[in-house]
C-alpha cells in the first residue's frame, strides 16, 4: 500500500492541473477531464533531480495546507474561485519561493494541455545491429577502450577508435531509439530522451533552466542542428590564454571540414520559414549583419524542405557498430578508479543489479555536467567542474498580422550576428505548446492562442556570459548540483539584447511582443522599448540554455586546466575527456560544430601516438 501522503500530494497536484488546465484552456479541443495532465505533472515530478523531490512534495503540501487559512480548507477541497485567487496570490507574491512554485505546475500543466494531441506511443527501437547492443550485460565485463556518453563527442570518438580497428564499448546511461520514436520538441520526446524530463536547473540568483540528452546520440537526438565552426578569434583566445597546443585555424580546418562531410552540412534548398525571415527582415532594415545557419540535414532532394537531421543515431552511430563496435545502452556508471594499469567502472544496468567493467582507457563523453560529476564521484577534483559556462538566453513571443508560423515550419535558420560574440540573436521551435510556455506572464494573450499561434513565434536573445558556474555531487544522491552565478554586466547585457530583439521585431513588422519577463507587459509600439529593464532584475528574468561547456577546460596551464590540449586529465595516462567539458570558454555560437571538430582531433592524436 502506498503511504498516505502519495493520495495527499496526487490530490494537491490534481487541482493544480485542473485550475490551470480551466485558466488556459483556449478552445473545445481540449477538454476535460484533465487526468491526463494530473499524470503527466506526477510523471514528471518522479522524473526531477533527487535531491529536489521531497523539498518540492513538502513545499506543495504546504501550499495545499496554508488554504486552511484563506478559505478554511485545504487548497484541493476549495471551489475553483477560491482555488484560481490562491493560485494568483502566490504567482504574483514576492517571496520568491512561492512564484516559483506556482510557475512550476503552470509551465507542466499549460505545456501539457497544448500538447494532448501528441499521442503516446511505443518508443521505436533501431531495427538494425541488435547484435551489437547489449540488453543484457553480465556482472563483469572487459574492453580495451570504454567510450562513457554517446553525443557527438563520444559517438565520433568511439566510432573512430572502432575504425583503426580497437576494442570499443559505448556505454549510454539513456535508452536507444530511433530518430522515428517520437515527434521532435514534443512531449513524448522530452519524457523519452531528455535527462530529468527537461526539468534541469542552474541555481543562483537567476534560476537558468537547462536541458541535456539522454539517450544514444545524447543531444544531436533533440538539437535543432544549427551547425558553425569555432570563430578563429575563440581558437586564438583558448590558444594563448590557456595554452592549447595544435589548436590554430589552419591546424582546426580539416577537422570542421571532415565533420562537415560526415553530418551533411548544407544550406536550406528552399526558402526559409517565414517566422525565420522576419528576423532576418528586420535585422537588414536596422543594417545588421543577419545570415542564415546551416544545418546538419539531409535533405530529400533540390527545394525539398523535408528530409533527416544527420544526428548521431543516423550518422557516427551506425558507422561504429558497422565497425565492430558494441553498445550498452540504460547503463549510467557512477564511479571510476583504477585497479593497477586497468579502470574498474562501476555501474548500473536498467534490468540488473551493479555491474563492473574493466577498461585499458576511458574517454568520458558524458557532457558538460555528467563528466565532471562523474570525476568528482571517482575522488578527481583538480580543476573538475568548477569552470561551467552557458550561453544565458533571454526570449520575446512576437505577434505579427500575417502567419509566419505553421505545423510543420520546424526550426528557422537566421541568427543575427552584427554584435556577436557579445550578442546574437535567433528564432526558436515555436509549436503552440512552447508558444504557451512563452506566455506564462502574459495571460490574455495565451488566452488568444488557439486563434493566433499562427500568426506567433518565439525568439530569443543569447549573450557570452562572463560568469561561472560549478558542478558538485551532493552526498547521498544521484543527481549533481549546478549553480551559476551571472555578473551584472551578463544582466545588462541581456537587458541590452532583450531591447536590441524587440527593435528587430518592429521592425520586421510585430504587432505585438511579449517578453519573458516575469510581472512585464505587452508592447505594442516601439516607443514601449524603453520600459524594458536596461539591466535584467535578478530573479524576473525567465532564463534557459541549451549550450553549456568548460567544466573541464583543456590545456597546458595545470592551473586552470583539467586536461592537457588532447583531452587526457592532468595526472593520468589512460584517462581522457572528450565533450563539451573541454572547450576553454564560451565559443559565442552553436557548440557542437566545436565539439565534433575538437573530438575528431584529440582521437586521431590518441591514435597517432600510441
């Protein structure tokens, strides 16, 4: 029997979803009941970081309980009047503790009312190379080589090892899934393939939410494939101020232009989305440089906008298992140490009890936050997440008088670069579930989504920060601890991208723009341009990332640095990083072109020296 306070907290949870789900619904087509919704919110809250689950039932019985004393019941037993003026009193309290409660449920409860025409269904598994995958791992096992974290870092890396003929193991703590197995920026793809259910936080100040892959192919399996080059003013920099040998423009070259073939980096053969050249409109207007990002997709033929993201499940994936390679999926490796010459990993299989691996090398892969957990878990700290950066994004949902949106518009291409690598400034998925979510603060016009999402799209202003971030395990649990800290110079110069966004957009013809700013209004003129906050308040700011690097810079300076220019930790000869935990600092633009490049680099080097 489950224990009483499961029933109190589905209870709780079940009126919120109702109250919200009543408050936003826009049209017939989502009607209740709202069961649904109720479980997709526990599904989730199952699905958080550890060490947040019982603080976040606590604070949500508490909210059910403190009803007692502005209506004399418990929150989930109030009328709906009484229930939509305690959820106001809260979302617009001061304590910030009480909004971000409030917004939490908000944000599960609106994504999953404007996503219930997204059915479930069974994840697909690839139908090729079930040789190759291993469901069913004994106690012990041994490989020459352990690839830990299948993204674009570690599926290159291991798919070349396993071409110079090695002995590859490609452990992935996620599952193995198609590209097919769920509609992407979806709902079922954020409870199938992202970590924690995309519900990941960077504390401090200024909460900046993040998300991270979990699955085979890690995030090239949810990305919008943006690809560029490192901006040899980034290589130059890393170079001198950390001391990267093999790290100039001419020597980085054959490395971008390898992976460039590989992915199929190509332009769109046929004419952008619209809600894409409208930013590109209004940036030309203001006379600032605007371009269009290619993408690693393979299209269906000349002017044909349909095709396939060459992510990592479609491309280094299959050319590592075609070359020998094995794969162990649902497996997360929790610690490291080293038994003589050998690494004894030690890990957990989805469908066993702890399970070892022996390795002669390991090359963890496991991102920006994984990989130094992992470190810092096995007892390596020097210079071990204590460097993160993120590339803090501040968004606008413009209304325009023409449709610029449409199902299957996908991801626009544009970015405006006329003041990077400060600023840049782009458009993003803009479905009507993440229009929703962009219109948290500004309820009368989420309330006109059902007739205007056309005519809606989201945009968004991305800055270099100046500041860090660290990564720390916390004892007794499995999630780690990441904490960001931005400088008043990041705030302002968000404010300044915010303000610089909202001119692109009058200009490019919005009718309206609704910033993500919490208690912010509507603007509906450009003279409204200058209500916006020049230096973004601390805690207003609605803040999110998709790009995060530099836990474990490289480099020859042991001071700063925790692996040398080739990704092998400082201390060790068998131990190497190579993901987006070594990019020395910001590159100012999409990552993952960088990491492609860098682990292509740093394993031909391996392969070259042994």
């Amino acid at each position: 029997m489950q224990p009483p306070e499961h029933f109190w907290f589905h209870d709780t949870v079940s009126a919120l979803a109702y109250s919200f789900a009543e408050q936003n619904q826009t049209s017939a087509a989502s009607p209740a009941p709202f069961n649904d919704i109720t479980q997709f919110i526990l599904q989730q809250h199952r699905q958080m970081p550890d060490y947040l689950r019982t603080p976040m039932l606590a604070a949500t019985l508490g909210f059910d309980t403190t009803g007692i004393f502005n209506g004399g019941k418990t929150f989930h037993r109030q009328s709906r009047e009484l229930r939509q003026a305690r959820i106001a009193a809260w979302k617009n309290s001061r304590a910030g503790f009480k909004r971000d409660l409030i917004r939490y449920f908000e944000s599960l409860a609106t994504f999953a009312l404007h996503s219930r025409d997204n059915a479930e269904a069974p994840p697909k598994r690839p139908d090729s190379f079930q040789s190759s995958i291993i469901e069913n791992p004994t106690g012990e096992s041994r490989a020459e080589i352990v690839v830990i974290g299948s993204g674009p870092g570690g599926a290159i890396t291991a798919c070349l090892l396993a071409e110079a003929g090695r002995d590859v193991l490609l452990v992935e703590e996620g599952g193995f899934y198609s590209q097919d197995s769920c509609d992407p920026f979806s709902r079922n793809e954020m409870l199938q393939k992202y970590r924690n259910g995309g519900q990941t936080i960077a504390f401090g100040k200024n909460k900046i939410g993040y998300v991270e892959g979990r699955c085979v192919g890690g995030g090239s399996e949810i990305n919008s494939a943006l690809y560029h080059r490192t901006p040899s003013e980034i290589l130059e920099r890393w170079r001198k101020e950390f001391r990267v040998d093999g790290l100039s423009e001419s020597e980085m070259r054959p490395h971008f232009e390898s992976c460039e073939r590989d992915i199929s980096v190509s332009n769109l053969p046929c004419p952008a989305p619209l809600a894409s050249l409208k930013l590109h409109d209004g940036a030309t207007r203001l006379g600032w440089k605007s371009l269009e990002v290619p993408r690693w997709f393979r299209y269906e033929g000349p002017g044909s906008p349909k095709g396939r993201r060459q992510s990592m499940t479609e491309t280094f994936v299959p050319r590592f298992l075609r070359a020998g390679g094995k794969i162990l999926p649902r497996t997360r490796v929790h610690k490291l140490h080293l038994n003589g010459a050998r690494w004894i990993l030690e890990a957990k299989h989805d469908s066993k009890d702890e399970i070892r691996i022996s390795a002669g090398t390991i090359f963890l892969c496991a991102g920006a936050v994984q990989t130094p957990a992992l470190l810092r878990r096995s007892g390596i700290t020097r210079n071990i997440g204590d460097s993160l950066q993120v590339h803090p994004t501040v968004k606008i949902v413009a209304r325009f008088s023409n449709a610029v949106n449409a199902a299957d518009m996908g991801v626009p291409v544009h970015q405006v670069k006329e003041f990077a690598p400060r600023l840049s400034f782009g458009c993003s998925i803009s479905s009507p579930a993440y229009l929703a979510l962009g219109l948290l603060d500004h309820p009368q016009a989420a309330r006109q989504l059902a007739e205007e999402w056309s005519r809606m799209a989201i945009y968004y202003a991305m800055i270099i920060s100046e500041g860090r971030g660290t990564v720390r395990t916390l004892p007794g649990f499995r999630d780690p601890l990441v904490r960001y800290a931005l400088t008043e110079n990041d705030r302002r110069n968000l404010g300044d991208g915010l303000q610089k966004l909202a001119r692109i957009l009058f200009e490019s013809g919005a009718a309206s723009l609704h910033p993500g700013l919490t208690q912010s209004r509507e603007l509906l003129q450009r003279g409204d341009i200058e209500t916006l906050p020049a230096i973004l308040p601390d805690g207003l700011a609605n803040l999110m990332t998709i790009h995060l690097f530099s836990s474990c810079p490289m480099g020859e300076d042991r001071g700063k640095c925790a692996a040398d220019s080739f990704g092998r930790v400082h201390g060790f000869e068998n131990l190497f990083i190579n993901d987006a935990s070594l990019l020395c600092t910001a590159p100012g633009v999409n990552p993952q072109g960088s990491i492609m490049a860098l682990a292509r680099r740093n394993v031909l080097h391996f392969l070259g020296t042994k």
